[in-house]
C-alpha cells in the first residue's frame, strides 16, 4: 500500500506533486493545507485523494492522518518573500514552524517513512550582478538574508539535515529555482494584507497584465536573471529524490539556464500577443539576487533528472491555462478588493 502525504498540497508546486504521485499509481495521497496561499479547487479531484484542512504547525492536524505513511512531501510555506517582509510572525508560524512541527511528527508516528523537504534555491545564491556561475549544492549560507522567508527556507533545511544526519530520520532536500506553469493562482487563499498576496510571482503576473494590456513593469534595467523550471519537470525531481536521493543530501532541481526578466517579458509577450509596453523602474531595495541559476549536474547524475520543457513551451501552456482559467483567478483576485 503506498501512501504519501503531501503537506501545502492545495498550493501551486504541491498539487502538481499530487498529480505526479497520482500518475505513478500511488494508492492513497493525503493532503494537508490550511489554504492560506491557495484554493481548494486546485487539488486534484480523485478518490485516492484524502483532504485534511488544518496548519502543519500543529501537530493535531499531522495525527489525523490515518495508517502508514511511505513518504512525506513538505512544500507548505508563507508564501513568500514580501509577504514574510510585511508580517515576519506569520511567516514563522507558515514556513519555518510547519518544518520542525512536521519533522517531529514524522520521527514520532512514522519513522521509517522517507520526508522530502523543498528548500529555496535564493537562500544560498550569491548576491552579484556579474556574470554568474552555477549555483552547486552548497550548505553553506550567509547570516544576513533578504527576507524572513529566506530565513524560514534555509532554517528549515538545517532542521532537516540535522534531522537525517544526527537522529537518524530519512530526509532529503531538493532546492527549487524559479517555479513556473498553470495552476499558479493569483491572489489564491487568504488576504495577508500586501499587494504580493495577489500578484505572486513575475510569469503569473506578467501573464496576467499581458492579456489585459497593462504595462509590464520591470525592476532595474530588466537584467536581473533566474532559473525558469516547468513546474510538471519540478514535481518529477520531487519524486526522483524521493526514490533516488539519499537522506541528509541536497539535490538542485535545476534547468542551468539563465534568463533575464527582460528576455522573459518578451517571450510573454511574444505568446500572449499583447500590445502592452515595458516600463523600467528602480530595483526593489530589499532584493539583492541580481543573476543567478542553478547547476543541474547533481540532481542529472544521481538523480537522472533533467528539465523537459524549453521555457518558450511552459509559458504557451502557462498562458494558454491562464486563458482558459481567467474568470477564475479575477475571482480570486477580486477578494482581495
Ligand atoms: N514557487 C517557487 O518559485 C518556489 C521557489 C523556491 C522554493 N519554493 C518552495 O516550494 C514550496 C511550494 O511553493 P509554491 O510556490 O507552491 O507556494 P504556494 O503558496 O502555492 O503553496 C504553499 C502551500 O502551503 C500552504 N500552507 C501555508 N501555510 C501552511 C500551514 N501552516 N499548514 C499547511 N499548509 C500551509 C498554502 O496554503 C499553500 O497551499 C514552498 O516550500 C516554497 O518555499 C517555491
């Protein structure tokens, strides 16, 4: 019997695990989600799917889960970096709590179960401007992060390699780049009192503005860079660790490209085929990742992970699910006034 639990499974990156656990014939999935950053419709329908609704920073919502449990998917957070800026409390009790609250859990009631942990790849990312190397799977971070969400993601990994290294409990961490694709939600769950709470991340948000025609507006010259991954190519690294990873390691699940959000907004643009204009503005005083992206080479040679899907090809099926979703996502916007 193959049971797993998908803790944030409501979410954006979480839901797609639960399809991908689905699609390999997994027999039970439970959910956990407090729908914060989410909306219920967006976990799959499927009689194999149980739904718990309740925070992971209480352990009386980890116990409802009921029989053996094989492994455990933790992508539950505050999302996420201006979010945590504005309320800093709420992102501890979201993000880091739910780690240490899930870790106990586990080594409490199933502790030969394997937990995967998806840490951030911005938490160890050198701050620069110049011409950026691969960012390789190092444990090694600065005292001084941007946002409290960082703080919360890099804590939680410590949490986690202390966990598998020093008590012996079965965990492996993969860090996620740039996570991109159809199922991000803009202004999905509960108001968090900031604009961030709706416009989340730059693809959803530059979609969205795209096919209204409103400017797009780009922070410094547009020559900051991230690491674009397809979120269904993210959900199949999630489960390659979980099958292939070894407990206490860190696994990037990376492309290796580089894009600037310049180049970004014209591929958007380019599929949404919008009249809308570009607007530079000053760069954001708190954000000081200028161009970074993964190395891929770990997680392709232990893990035999690669990324499928070409940037130009996610943001056509990105857009083309925005589309068809539009009514629904104003709704969610909409809440929030
Ligand atoms: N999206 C990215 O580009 C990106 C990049 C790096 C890391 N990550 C990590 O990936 C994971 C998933 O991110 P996402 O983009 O899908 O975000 P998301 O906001 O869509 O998903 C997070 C989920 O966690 C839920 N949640 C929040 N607090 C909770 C709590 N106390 N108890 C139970 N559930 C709770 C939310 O309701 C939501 O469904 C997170 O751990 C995030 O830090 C994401």
């Amino acid at each position: 019997m193959s049971h797993a639990v998908v803790i944030g499974g409501a979410g954006f990156i979480g839901s797609w695990v639960v399809k991908e656990l689905l699609e390999q014939k997994y027999e039970r999935v439970t959910v956990i989600d407090n729908l914060l950053s989410s909306e219920r419709w967006n976990i799959p329908t499927d009689p194999r799917v149980e739904f718990i609704l309740g925070s992971a920073s209480d352990s009386n919502t980890l116990l409802r889960v009921k029989g053996k449990v094989e492994s455990v998917f933790h992508l539950a957070c505050f999302h996420g970096n201006q979010s945590s800026i504005a309320n800093p409390l709420m992102d501890l009790e979201n993000n880091l709590k739910p780690t240490l609250t899930v870790l106990d859990w586990v080594e409490k009631t199933h502790p030969n179960a394997r937990v995967v942990y998806t840490g951030a790849g911005c938490a160890v990312a050198p701050k620069t401007w110049d011409t950026p190397t691969g960012v390789p799977e190092v444990d090694e971070t600065p005292i001084l992060h941007d946002s409290p969400y960082s703080i919360s993601k890099i804590t939680g990994e410590m949490y986690a390699k202390y966990f598998a290294d020093r008590r012996g409990l079965d965990v492996v961490r993969v860090r996620f780049q740039n996570a991109y694709g159809p199922g991000e939600i803009l202004g999905a769950g509960q108001w968090r009192g900031t604009e961030h709470t709706i416009w989340r991340n730059v693809v959803p948000t530059f979609i969205w503005k795209a096919l209204h025609g409103q400017e797009l507006v780009l922070h410094g010259d547009g020559e900051a860079s991230r690491d674009f991954v397809y979120v269904k190519d993210l959900a199949r690294g999630v489960l390659a660790a979980s099958i292939k990873g070894k407990s206490g390691e860190v696994y990037n699940l990376a492309s290796g490209q580089e894009t600037t959000i310049k180049q970004l907004s014209q591929i958007i643009l380019n599929f949404t085929t919008s009249a809308s204009q570009i607007r530079l503005t000053e760069r954001r005083d708190w954000d000081h990742s200028g161009r970074r992206f993964g190395d891929p080479r770990k997680s392709q040679n232990e893990l035999g992970f690669v990324t499928e899907v070409a940037l130009p090809q996610g943001i056509e099926s990105t857009v083309n699910w925005a589309r068809e979703n539009l009514t629904r996502i104003a709704a969610t916007m909409a809440r929030h006034g």
